[in-house]
C-alpha cells in the first residue's frame, strides 16, 4: 500500500531538516516534556521527549526512522490531538479513509506511560450521526458527522468537537443519489469517565437552533462549525516559583460555576453561545434564551481561543488578516469590563467587541487560522497558514485589546496546521504539515519568555509523512 493515501499519493521522501534529537534518551517525567505527533503518512501517533531546561530533543516511539514503511497503523487518519491535565491520557480523532482499509471514524484513547509511549484503550467510539429535519417537509435526513477540531475542558471532564457542514449523499458518492441534502454544522460533545474512557454524551451532536427548535437541511452549504473553545471552570495556578502570572491566580478566589461554549461559523461569519451543563456536558440555550445567541465576526472566521481567566473571547478572521476580540459578559469577578448589557437578561455569557476590535495582525501574517492564548492570559499566538508564521500579541488584562510583541511574527515550517503549548508557559510547538518533497514534516519548536511572552525559535524536528495534530504535557 502507498505511504500516502489516495490524496496522498507518490513517492515518499523523508528529507533531513536540522535538528537535534538525541536518539535512544529516556524520558524522565520530572525533568522532561513529551510532545505527541499524529502522523497522516503513517496513521500513527509519535512521541518525543524535550528537556525542559534546554529544549533538546529525544525520539521515543513511533519515530520516523521506526515507520517510514508503515501505514493505517491505527486504522484511521489522526487529526485533533488533546492530552488530559494529568498527563496521563491522550485523546485523538481518526478518520475513516478508503485507501486504509477498516478505518473508522470516531475518537480513540491513548494511555500515555511513564516511559512517553502510548497504547490505544479499546477501539475508537464513534460520532452519532447527525439526524436533521429535511427542510419544507416532515421526513428526516441522517449524515454521518465530519470531525473538525476537538478541544478538552480546562478540569479535563469534556472534550468538544466542531462538526463541519456537510451534504449528504456526500460528493462523489456511487452510484449517484439525488437529492443531495446541505447539513449543517453542529458541536459533539464526549464526557471523560474512568480510566479515559469517552462517552458521548445525550443529546450530542448539537445544533446552532437550540434545544428547542429542530435541526433542518439547508439552502445551501452555510453554519459550518470550524472552531470551538469552551470558558474555564479551573484557574491557572500559581506561576513558576510562586509568580503569579494571571489575575485568577489570586489565592482563595473560587472558579466559575457556569461554563460557556463559542462555536465559529466560518461561513456565516459569527460565533454562536451555549450554555454547558458542567454535570453532563450537554450544550443548551443560555438562561432566558430561545435558541444560543449570535455575534458577529469579521469575514471568513477560522479559529476560537478563551482566557483561561474567563475574560475574553478571540476570533480569528483569516480573510481579512485580523483577530476579533470580544469581552465575556458573565458578571464574575475576573470580568475586566463594564460595557456589559445588565439589562433585561443577567450575565449569561454573551459577547461584546472590546474598543479596537477586530486588530490587524501585523508582520507577514497571512490567513491566520487556528490561536491559543498561553496558560496565565497574558498572550495570543496566530498561526498564518498561508505565511508560515506564528504571530505573538500582547492582552491588556483590563480592556482585553492587542498589541504586536516585536517582533510581530516568527517563522514556522512550511503548511503549520495545529499548535500547542506547554501549561508552564515555557515552550510552544507547532506542526507542519508541508509536503514530504518540500521540507516538510516537521514540528517547529519555541521557547516562551515568561516575562515577555516572546517567542524563541528552536531547531524543528523531523517527524514522519504529513504531521497534522500536536499535543504537549
């Protein structure tokens, strides 16, 4: 079987990148980082361990030199990768694929060991499907769900996935079977049981119309889910040797109880809002709501990222090169803005754009695509898919507004499609997913000044065919 599946196809060529990777190190959990890979060439996850005082590098499993002949290891393309706080298990997203035979979609789990390998928990579960009215009559019309990103909950209880719009039959289906049907997009949600167990939760998928108004068929393509971020219901803690670096880091000041969900639709520019159940996961309509509120974004949103100190809200907007900023209306103590709507409704977590928003990104920035803000919200990071860029801004913790730090952008590989960060705020990783021929493969790595929140290039590592998800404990 080819390497590269069906897309994917040609000759496989792993080139050499410049790194430093100290092969056959062991891992050591105290002194050591693991970064975990998922490789679309292999179908696999790979792992490597990081020292966290000099950043150096050591392959662990699933290596390129281990699986450059492999493929459909686990029987599913990898996108989304997340791990759980503790560190002990990973979650991932497969997709099904034609030239992997037996493929599934659905997500997998991972147990990470105290050695950094990891080794799947069962079989991946699959999405319910998503079943909509059809649209002017009384039948219905089930899809299967097209994953998009997934994230975890900041206590590691829920993990939340964009479901993208779809049609159904899907194109190129054989033989041909008109009507075809537009679906909309929709967000699953899975609870997180006992030994990293996932389980989808009642309900899930959940639809843009609320929990009371059904799902129907659409026009035309349109409420494509492409970005989901759920607000904290854990602060950070105390910073590196008793820093605090966050305004929630403030001893004796209690979390949220309520949680929220902002949902991207990157066709209709806006951010949709759900209320979570933080005993179930199950996404409802806000209190005093007909269906979850609406807000708009600039033009052809991509990415959603919330202040882990439950202030703000930022949207990426890769059309118009800009990030949307918004206030989150919850009346909790964190709250840094005094423009909320009181009136008729409570805090209920609706948004407001902060003064100045949307912000251009400045330096070479171009279609910024999916952002995080770092641990202890003082910062934003942007990948430019389109420039090879991480773009690094500065949060006023009062009003929520950008600044570009200088400089305004560092250099990442060729195709960057997913990034994480470490929760020291010490180290930033990103994966290129290039092209073999290219210079690809590879995940570029930076340090963080804690000060500053300035990023430090390190040497890329070279990873096997097409790495697309990237996590990091």
């Amino acid at each position: 079987m080819s390497k590269r599946f069906g897309w994917l196809l040609g000759g496989v060529v792993l080139l050499t990148i410049g790194l430093l990777v100290a092969c056959g190190s062991n891992y050591n959990p105290s002194s050591d980082g693991l970064v975990l890979v998922g490789s679309q060439g292999s179908a696999l996850i790979e792992t490597f361990s990081f020292n966290l005082f000099n950043g150096h590098l050591s392959e662990i499993a699933n290596t390129p030199n281990d699986t450059s002949n492999q493929t459909c290891v686990l029987k599913g393309i990898p996108t989304s990768i997340v791990v759980n706080p503790a560190g002990t298990f990973a979650y991932v997203i497969l997709n099904s694929n034609t030239s992997c035979p037996g493929s599934t979609t659905g997500i997998l789990t991972l147990r990470v060991d105290s050695a950094g390998n990891t080794t799947a928990v069962g079989s991946p579960v699959p999405f319910n499907p998503e079943t909509v009215t059809i649209l002017g009559t009384g039948g219905t019309v089930t899809a299967p769900v097209v994953p998009g990103p997934m994230v975890m909950d900041s206590s590691g209880k829920f993990l939340f996935v964009a479901d993208r719009a779809t049609t159904f039959p899907p194109p190129g289906s054989l033989p041909p079977q008109p009507p075809q049907y537009y679906i909309p997009g929709a967000v699953s949600v899975f609870a997180i049981g006992s030994g990293g167990s996932v389980t989808e939760v009642a309900g899930s998928p959940f639809f843009t119309t609320g929990t009371t108004n059904p799902a129907t068929t659409v026009s035309q393509a349109s409420l494509d889910i492409v970005s989901v971020a759920p607000t904290p219901t854990v602060f950070p803690a105390i910073g590196v040797n008793g820093v605090q670096n966050s305004v929630c880091s403030t001893p004796g000041l209690p979390p949220p109880t309520s949680q929220y969900l902002y949902a991207v639709d990157g066709l209709g520019n806006q951010v949709f809002e759900f209320q979570v159940d933080t005993s179930s996961g199950a996404l409802t309509n806000p209190p005093n709501r007909a269906q979850p509120p609406v807000f708009p974004a600039d033009q052809t949103p991509a990415g959603v990222a919330v202040d882990p100190c439950d202030r703000f809200v930022y949207v990426s907007d890769s059309l118009t090169n800009k990030v949307s900023a918004y206030t989150i209306c919850n009346g909790y103590a964190t709250q840094s803005s005094s423009n909320c709507p009181q009136t008729p409704l409570p805090p209920d977590g609706s948004l407001v754009q902060v003064a100045g928003s949307p912000f251009s990104l400045s330096g070479s920035s171009n279609s910024p695509g999916p952002l995080l803000v770092d641990p202890f919200g003082n910062n934003v990071y942007v990948l430019g898919t389109l420039s090879n860029t991480v773009s690094q801004l500065k949060i006023s913790p009062v009003s929520g507004t950008l600044a570009a730090l200088s400089p305004a952008t560092v250099a990442t590989g060729l195709g960057p499609a997913s990034m994480a960060i470490r929760a020291d705020d010490n180290w930033l990783f990103v994966s290129n997913f290039g092209t073999a021929t290219a210079g690809g493969t590879s995940v570029s790595q930076y340090s963080i000044t804690p000060a500053t929140g300035l990023l430090t290039v390190g040497p890329a590592f070279q990873t096997d065919n097409y790495p697309w998800g990237v996590a990091v404990k």
